[in-house]
C-alpha cells in the first residue's frame, strides 16, 4: 500500500540541497557514488534488529520529484543556482539501489541498504530513507521483543494515542504488525495495510450508564459474538466481573453464546488475573480469556509470566509504539566510494571512535549458515567477490584469530530493488513480511540471541580483502600530529 498522496520530497536536511547545488555547479551532478545506510548498536542491548520501512521507502523513491510549490519555493531562499533549480524541475531518480528484504533479522555495521547512482540523486535521498527505515525497524524491533516475551499468547497494538503524532502511530502499527502482534487498535492502519483490528470498549462507555450490568448488557446485545468486558472501571473482582458473569449468565448463555473475555486495565495485574481465571473456571466459563494492558512492555509481560499471570492476551501501548525504553534506531547514512572514469575509488570515515570509522568500498552482505542451517556469522565482502570453500574470514575486533568456514552455505542477504531507476523488485504482501520474521527466530537464529539480557553477539566478519582494504585506507589517511 503506498504512502498517502503527498509530495513529501522536501523531507529533507537542507544540506543535502546546498550540496547537490554545489556537485551541479562543481560538475559533479553526473559523477557516480555509493553510499550505504546501516546502523551500529541495537536498541535494548539486544542481538538483532528487524528490518523494515522498505516498502515504504520504495514508494518515496519512485515518486520522488519536485513540484511547482517545491521550485518556487527554493527559489524564494536566493541561494541556489537557477540551473540547478531548473534540473530538480525534471528530477527522477536515475541509480540503482540494493537492499535486505523487508522482515529481515539484521546485525551492526552491515549496508541494509547501498544505492549506486549519480551523485546528487544519492544525497537527496538521506533524510527520508533514514527517518522511514530509523522508524519502522526501530517499532517492528521492539514489537518482535513483546511477542517474544509473550511466549504464544496474543499481542495488540494499543498505541496511536501515545504516538509521536499521526504517521508515527500509523506506519508504527504497520511495523508492529511485520514484527509480529496479532493485530492492531489503528483502525486506518487496518484499512491502509490490511492489518487485523480489535478493540471493544473503554471505561467512558461504562460510565455512560447507570450501572455496570446495564453496560456490559447492552453490549452484549449489540456484539454478541465479541464480547469482551473492560472489568476495572469500579472494583474488579466484587463488581466488573460479578457483572460480566451475571450477563453471560443472564444473556449470552441462554442465546447461545460465550463470554470472550475479559479485560484488566489497571491494578495487580499478576494477582487480578489469578483471581479472576478461578472465579471463571468455577462458573464455568473456562474457555472465556483474559487481556491485560496497562503501560506493558517485555520486561512487565515477563515478570507476569513468571509470577503466574492467567493472562490471555496484551495489549501493548505507549511502550509499543514510541519503543519507550529505547526510543533512538541510530541508522546513519555514508558515502563509501566514488566511480573515477569507471573504476570505483573506496572512501573511508576515520574518527576517534572506533565505532565511527566506516566499512569503505562497494560490498555484498552474506549471512553464513551451519549444515543444521543455524545462522553463525554475517560476512562482508568487496562487490562480486568470490566466495570458495575453505573460507578464510577476519573478526574485525579480533584480527588476530583464525577464523575458517568449512562445510557451509551462504545467502546473498540483499536483493536488487531499483536499476537505473526503475524497480524491478515486487514487494511481498505483508503476511509474507510477517511470516517471513517469524520463520527466521523459529528456524535460523540461535536461542542465545533472543535473551533480553546479555545475548549472544552475532559474528560480523569481513573478507580479507574487505579488512585489509579498510586498514590500508585508514594508513593512507592518517594524521600524524
């Protein structure tokens, strides 16, 4: 589904515009670079991300352009060249760009997403692709945490109302969804992306009566086959639910029909639920669930489990939808080489920090399985390198050791999405992206990385002439005070 219809090409940092103005009339517009998106730390100290936002990246991309209001605008600031500003009136984006598909586990420091293409159509694209992929990787991460911590119950998106603002709360639950929840409170998200929808009542509909029973009936009546009881609105056990008992029994029973749930907003949530699960089965009502929310995030959820909790299903909000404990995907945006009369001149950033001194050079990313097929390294390699058996890797943090792959298999983790500027990737549905998320933590990683607490590091090693390009290049431009 494509993003609403705007033109949202002046999402950008305005230094991208006085750059591209500076290649054009430094004739540098046609020159060809590559630049890499990646990221280099997982948010909760975890072991992996999940990739996401390509779909949508892909639709900025092919509707990327410069429209009337866009030119005079830019005209008004007196700052760029009129032959400049008269190329973007034709702009269309001529490169080519490689990307992970969409659901995939992802690890620090590999190029989720490289684009290949003349100078200026690479820098115009920074901003948006990192503000998509920063977003939704960062939600559909945190969601696939929720999921996990739920061990098989349900998980709901509850958290438009808590969202930084309408886009965050709609591709949020979009993301979410990739990432695993069942489903989503977002009723335009339902729509948009086709996303399951639940969602009952709030405490203003009880109010809104004279008592509770009278609520939970006329309820029952309208959506007999759905109801599900918000039970804390006055005292949960001694009110909400004798209620939602007394309903069932009065009402849904002898019409033919069962209590769904129940739900608990508020309180001991560990305690409450425990106490209604025994107060339900003893009526009889063993089949009918109970969904807890209330500010849950994975760590709460697995405090409940461990203490005991008889709860069905979550519904998960603010922690969901904003990543509260760890709201920052930290995606960054780099040039890694310039094309010279055909032959590509790798560039390299050198800082002080280890972590920022880039990986330079066009690359492939590969992810390295085991003959039970369990992922046990990620590897970077130079563009097009051959890949032969026995294979000789580098720990970039540990050059000094030994590392050879015998006996495996590899995947080529990236597809081609756009050539030339045409796509030529279909995108899946996104059961299949959602599908495809979970195939992956069922069947190709390692249960150590799922820990939420001091997981397994996943290996990214590099070719040897990868490491040895990246070490040449950082001698070749040292500083020596």
């Amino acid at each position: 589904m494509e993003s609403f219809k705007r033109n949202i090409s002046l999402l950008m940092d305005f230094y991208e515009l006085t750059m591209s103005n500076g290649y054009f009339v430094e004739n540098k517009k046609d020159k060809i670079a590559v630049f890499d998106l990646f990221y280099r730390n997982n948010p909760d100290d975890a072991a992996y991300s999940i990739f996401c936002g390509l779909e949508d990246a892909i639709n900025y991309v092919k509707n990327f352009h410069f429209d009337e209001n866009d030119i005079k605008y830019l005209r008004s600031l007196n700052i760029f060249n009129d032959k400049f500003l008269n190329f973007l009136e034709n702009f269309k984006f001529k490169g080519d760009i490689y990307s992970f598909e969409e659901g995939s586990i992802i690890y620090p420091n590999e190029p989720l997403i490289t684009i290949v293409g003349p100078l200026i159509d690479c820098q115009l694209l920074e901003t948006a692709l990192l503000a998509i992929v920063n977003h939704e990787t960062l939600i559909a991460t945190k969601a696939n945490r929720i999921v996990l911590a739920s061990k098989g119950r349900n998980v709901s998106d509850f958290g438009a109302r808590r969202a930084h603002n309408i886009d965050s709360a709609l591709y949020g639950a979009k993301a979410a969804y990739i990432g695993g929840v069942n489903s989503t409170a977002t009723t335009l998200a339902g729509e948009l992306f086709k996303i399951p929808v639940s969602g009952t009542m709030a405490h203003s509909w009880i109010m809104s009566f004279d008592n509770e029973y009278d609520a939970f009936l006329s309820y029952a009546k309208l959506y007999p086959n759905n109801s599900v009881f918000l039970i804390d609105t006055y005292d949960v056990i001694h009110s909400g639910l004798a209620n939602a008992i007394k309903v069932t029994k009065d009402f849904l029973i002898p019409n033919g029909y069962k209590l769904k749930g129940v739900r608990i907003d508020s309180g001991d949530l560990a305690y409450l639920s425990k106490k209604c699960r025994k107060i339900l089965d003893q009526n009889g009502l063993i089949d009918t669930k109970i969904v807890a929310s209330n500010s849950l995030d994975e760590y709460k959820i697995t405090s409940l489990i461990e203490q005991g909790a008889q709860i069905d299903s979550f519904g998960v909000g603010e922690n969901l939808i904003t990543s509260k404990s760890n709201p920052v995907f930290g995606g960054v945006y780099k040039l890694v080489g310039i094309y010279e009369n055909g032959v590509l001149i790798p560039k390299i950033k050198i800082s002080e920090t280890l972590e920022k001194i880039t990986n330079p050079s066009f690359k492939d990313v590969y992810r390295v399985f085991n003959k039970e097929n369990r992922a046990i390294a990620d590897l970077l390699t130079l563009h097009n390198e051959k890949i032969d058996q026995p294979l000789c890797v580098i720990d970039p943090s540990k050059p000094w050791k030994n590392i050879i792959f015998e006996d495996f298999t590899i995947k080529n983790m990236r597809v081609k999405i756009f050539e030339k500027g045409e796509l030529i990737y279909k995108i899946p549905d996104i059961e299949s992206r959602r599908n495809y998320v979970r195939y992956q933590i069922e069947n190709l990683i390692w249960d150590e990385e799922k820990r939420f607490v001091m997981p397994h590091i996943h290996y990214l090693d590099f070719s040897k002439d990868l490491y040895d390009l990246k070490i040449r290049l950082i001698k070749d431009n040292k500083y020596d005070k």
